[in-house]
C-alpha cells in the first residue's frame, strides 16, 4: 500500500533522512523508533506529502505522491489519511463531538451517529458536549485518536502520540490506537523515541542519520 524507495531528506547540508525505504501493506502497524530530532517528524510530512523529498520515490497505492500537486496531496490527505499528533491538536472553542466530527465536516459529510459511536469507541461516552478545558491529557489524545479515524483512513500517522502523557495514560492510549485501527484495517505509522511503545507494533525500524534498520 505504501513504498518508500531511496528517499532523501536535506536540511541545508544535513541529510535528516538518508536513503530511507520500506513498504508498508494495508492493515499493518509499523513503528520508526529514534531519538529526538533525528527525523522522525520529516518522515511522516514527506510520507504525507507536507514536505518535499530531495530524492527517492514515494508511492501510496501505486501512486507516486512526488509527482502529484499541491492540490492532488491535499485531497489525498483528506480521503485518505488521518493524523495523530503529540500536542494534541484539538480546537478549544469546538466541543469533543465537533472535534472528532472535524474530518467529516471538511468533506461536506453531517454524520452525528458515526460520530458518537466513535467517540464511545475510545471510552468517552456521555462526553460530546465537553470542551477540551474540561478534559485530561490522556482523554485530549483519545479526541485525537477519534478524529483521525472518524473519516475511515487507509492511513494513520502517528506522531509521539504518547510524548505528553504519563506512563499509564500512555500504555492505554497505544493499546487503544492499536486496537481501534487495527478493527477498522487502517494502516497505522507509529513514530516514538520508546522501544516499549514499539513492541506493541507488528513491525518496527530504526531511525539514525544512517538510514533505516529493522529492530
């Protein structure tokens, strides 16, 4: 579903990214482990088509995104792609259902009932009201973790979704991102600097200014 082949990533004269390629198959759960700053991020922005690639081949569903337009990439991120960010990410002023309902509101979708079993799904019940003030750091990244897959991506990129949490929170939000994926066969990218959160994926590569290497 997903071929990285050969791809480069240059910042000034530093490779971030140094000949990185692996595939990816349809319902696969895969971690890149690496430090802080070594490029984690840089991968899922090329491999979602935010940033460019100064060499090397990407291809989602035998489409290669480098040859696609800004335009292209944006529908794709939109159809096809969901997102689960460190820092949240939630819009304070819109409450827990608005929030994970977002995704489909951009695709001109009004779906309250999917919305809901969603959110009941990641054990927030009773909640859609609530504003983001009114939630705990663990209950924001389930929010999250809703929102991305309220529009049924074939894709999840998971950025260090766990940075901000506590060890519990953080063990139950990974076990609940694998399970809520994996019922849905969505593909799922998970970048962390933990090897303890990487062992709950089916796969999972190193990261180092070298290049990519199984764990």
């Amino acid at each position: 579903m997903l071929r990285l082949q050969g791809v480069t990533k240059r910042f000034g004269a530093r490779a971030v990214l140094n000949d990185v390629s692996f595939r990816l198959s349809a319902g696969e759960y895969l971690a890149i482990v690496g430090d802080s700053g070594i490029g984690k991020s840089t991968l899922l922005n090329v491999i979602a088509g935010l940033e460019s690639v100064d060499a090397g081949q990407i291809a989602f569903e035998e489409k290669a995104l480098t040859a696609m337009d800004d335009d292209a990439l944006t529908i794709l991120r939109r159809e096809k792609f969901g997102f689960v960010f460190q820092a949240f990410h939630i819009l304070p002023n819109l409450t827990l259902e608005q929030n994970v309902g977002l995704p489909l509101l951009l695709k001109g979708i009004s779906d309250p009932e999917k919305t809901r079993a969603l959110i009941a799904t990641v054990g927030l019940a009773g909640r859609e009201a609530s504003l983001p003030r009114e939630l705990s750091g663990g209950e924001l990244q389930r929010v999250a973790i809703a929102r991305a897959l309220v529009g049924d991506p074939k894709l999840v990129l998971a950025d260090e979704p766990t940075g901000n949490l506590d060890p519990e929170n953080a063990r139950q939000v990974l076990e609940l991102f694998r399970k809520a994926t994996k019922e849905r066969s969505a593909a799922a990218i998970l970048a962390t600097h933990s090897e303890q959160a990487a062992a709950g994926c089916d796969r999972a590569y190193r990261l180092t200014a070298e290049g990519l290497t199984p764990l």
